[in-house]
C-alpha cells in the first residue's frame, strides 16, 4: 500500500509540472475548432468524474482539439496522441532524475488531461531549442573598440555567485506577452548613479545575423524569424540548429517542424531505441 500511495503522488507531481506549464501559456491561442453544446457538456462530464480537482480552460482547449478528439476521449477515456508524441513524453519521463516513475502509468494519466496539441507544445519547451525561444543565449558584449569582455569588474564576483555574468542576453521579445514576438539583444549599460540599479540598454537583433552571434546556431531552410513558435498563433515555420545542424535537433522540434517527415507530417521516426518499445507497449487496466 506504501509503494502504491508513493507512486501516485510521483505521479501526481509530474501532472502538477505540465499543468503548470499549460496554463503559464493557455493565453496562446490560435485558430481553433467549433465544439457544439453537447461536446462541451460531454468533456465537462467526464473531466468533473476523472480529474474533480483540476480547472479546466474549455475555451482554451477548443482552440487545441478537434469534436472528434473528445468523442475519442470520451469513449476510451484518453485523449489520442500519435506515436511520435508517446514517445516524446515517454522519453522526457525517462529523463527524469527525480521523479522515476512507470512511463505506461504516466502517460496513462496524462493522456485523461492533455489533448496532443498542447503535450507536444509543452514537450517542447524542455528542449534545447524551446529553452532558447524562452530564455535566450548569452553572448559577449561588444565595446567601443570592437573587443568583448566577460565583465569589468573582476572575476571574483562572477565566479562567487554575488553577481551576475556581464554577458548581452539574444532572446525573443513581445510587448504585451501575446506575440509577435522578435528577437532582440539585452546589454547591461553599466549601472545607475543613483541607486546602483543595473541600466539595460535594448535593440532589435536581425534574423541574418543570429548565425554570427550564437554558438551553434544556423538556419536550417534559409534565414527566419525563430520566435514564430511563440505568442498568440504559433507557427513551426522556422527550423533551425543550436549544434550540428539537422542532426542536432530534438526530436520534439524536428516533428513540429515536419523535418523529414512523411506527405502529411503527422508522424516523425521516434526518438532512436523507442520505436521498437513503444510498438510492444500495452495498456495495463487499471487496479
């Protein structure tokens, strides 16, 4: 009874983790599908018998699921994700240096709460290149005379922790949150005369010259805007690289980016050493 207990609060805190996530972005709407009364009462009705304690946005969802997903919630009780998304989620969980619990398990339980559209959007944030969408890359400064510095007021500090590193941060930037979002550079000016505040100086960073200024980063069908993925309607039209081009994207972006997928790009090959699992994977009823 311990052991079954323990792992249904691990559970439990990996669902809090992705909830988390959905609703820090639920404001990210996009052109959605049309639910009628009853579709809205019959999600409603399940969700209230399967997950009581946890709010759900219905406008929200109806821009993320289509009627027929529902029907197919509501008649299997999960909602329907394609191989490649099960296999995403069930590496992510893998990966998890905390919490270790059966992947079968939690994808069974995150499949009665995330429709595919937003597992595979919040998938995607834990990657190198969501990571980079959402908090940008550090690079040196360029002072007047052409030279970079790491900072100027010793290493000390820095490498202590009691002060930050004096690098230009390159992410992307929308005024009110809601999109579009473009890349721009952040630079520390120095700091206030007044009260020692750090002054930041911003500007808008060409989409041409982010290959020149982050490590690793190259284009991968022709020079765009990558912030595209962000904001009110996402869109996967600008693949590209942090390290070693095609081959270094993830998984999750190389399918929402329908890198070397099929006429349809629905499915993309699954994570290597996957596949072959997740074909032999069967739902354990539950106890």
């Amino acid at each position: 009874m311990y052991h079954l207990i323990k792992k249904n609060k691990i559970i439990l805190a990996l669902a809090l983790v992705f909830i988390i996530l959905f609703f820090a972005w639920n404001n990210r709407l996009k052109e959605g599908f049309t639910w009628n009364q009853d579709t809205i009462k019959k999600f409603s009705d399940f969700e209230k018998t399967r997950n009581p304690n946890i709010i759900f946005d219905i406008p929200t969802i109806q821009q993320q699921a289509s009627p027929e997903e529902v029907d197919t919630l509501v008649k299997t009780g999960q909602w329907p994700w394609s191989k490649a998304i099960r296999g995403f989620f069930k590496d992510r969980v893998e990966k998890d240096p905390i919490n270790k619990i059966d992947p079968q398990d939690a994808e069974r339980r995150a499949r009665t709460i995330y429709n595919q559209t937003i597992m595979g959007e919040m998938l995607s944030w834990f990657e190198p290149e969501g990571q980079f969408l959402l908090n940008g890359a550090k690079v040196d400064p360029v002072l007047k005379d052409g030279g970079t510095s790491d900072s100027g007021e010793g290493t000390y500090g820095l490498t202590s922790g009691l002060i930050g590193s004096n690098k230009d941060i390159i992410k992307c930037y929308s005024e009110d949150l809601k999109g579009p979002y473009k890349m721009q550079r952040a630079h520390k000016a120095g700091y206030d005369g007044v009260n020692g505040a750090i002054q930041t100086v911003y500007s808008d960073v060409n989409d041409a010259d982010l290959p020149g200024l982050v490590a690793g980063f190259s284009f991968l069908k022709g020079e765009c805007n990558p912030c595209s993925a962000l904001g009110s309607e996402p869109k996967y039209d600008c693949p590209f690289s942090l390290h070693d081009g095609k081959k270094g994207v993830s998984g999750i972006w190389a399918y929402l980016w329908k890198l070397d997928s099929g006429d349809d790009g629905k499915e993309f090959p699954i994570l290597k050493g996957l596949k072959s699992e997740l074909d032999s994977l069967q739902e354990i009823k539950k106890t």
